[in-house]
C-alpha cells in the first residue's frame, strides 16, 4: 500500500510539473444518486449519498451571489439529481462605463465595455 502511495504521489507530481491539471472524481455510494451538476454559481449542500426514492437536497448560490434555493430530488440510484437550478445574480456591483473618445479612437483609462460597445 506505501509503494501505491508513492506512485500516485510521483505521478501526480509529474503532471503537474509538465503543467497539466489535475483532475479529482467523486464515486456515489453504491444505489445512491449522483450529485447535480451546476453552475459556477451555485453549491450544493448535503447532495451526497443521498438515496432514492425521496431523497433530497439544497442548492444554493455561492457567497457573492444571490437567489433563492432549491430542492433537488434522487428518485432513481445510480443516476443524476433531478431539479431546476437557482437562479443566481451577481451580489457586487457591476462597474459604471465610461466615455469612449473617438478623437483618439481608445477608450478612457478604466473604460469599460458595456453591452458590446463602448461608451
């Protein structure tokens, strides 16, 4: 067992030296629903090892951002949640545009784009 520890170690090394990304999985329990997919946006609190055929759990927006939760359901094992996810906006607010100047065609120091043009 010490010398697979040691392979994954150096393996996961080498990777990582030759600046590929390391990538981890999670396993469902055996008969319980795969956790939901989502959004950059929202967690998922309590979504593993969740069982059928009332299983449930929460899906909230991350910090930074607001919305209401929502329930997801494991009505089958060895499958994916089912539910609809929040909808999550943005809590910080967004930057103000300002004025492009087409005299010197290049926007003012800090301009922002808005809405695919500038302004």
């Amino acid at each position: 067992m010490a010398l697979l520890a040691k392979v994954l170690v150096a393996l996961s090394l080498g990777a990582a030296a030759a600046g590929e990304a390391l990538t981890t999985t999670t396993t469902p329990m055996p008969g319980s629903c795969f956790p939901p997919e989502l959004a950059l946006d929202a967690e998922t609190d309590g979504c593993s090892g969740v069982f059928p055929p009332s299983g449930t759990c929460m899906v909230q927006c991350k910090v930074g951002y607001t919305g209401a939760p929502t329930t997801y359901y494991c009505y089958v094992g060895d499958d994916v949640m089912e539910g609809v996810a929040p909808t999550c906006t943005s809590a910080v607010p967004q930057p103000k545009c300002k004025k492009f100047d087409p005299e010197v065609k290049a926007r003012v120091p800090g301009a922002v784009v808005c809405s695919g043009k500038q302004q």
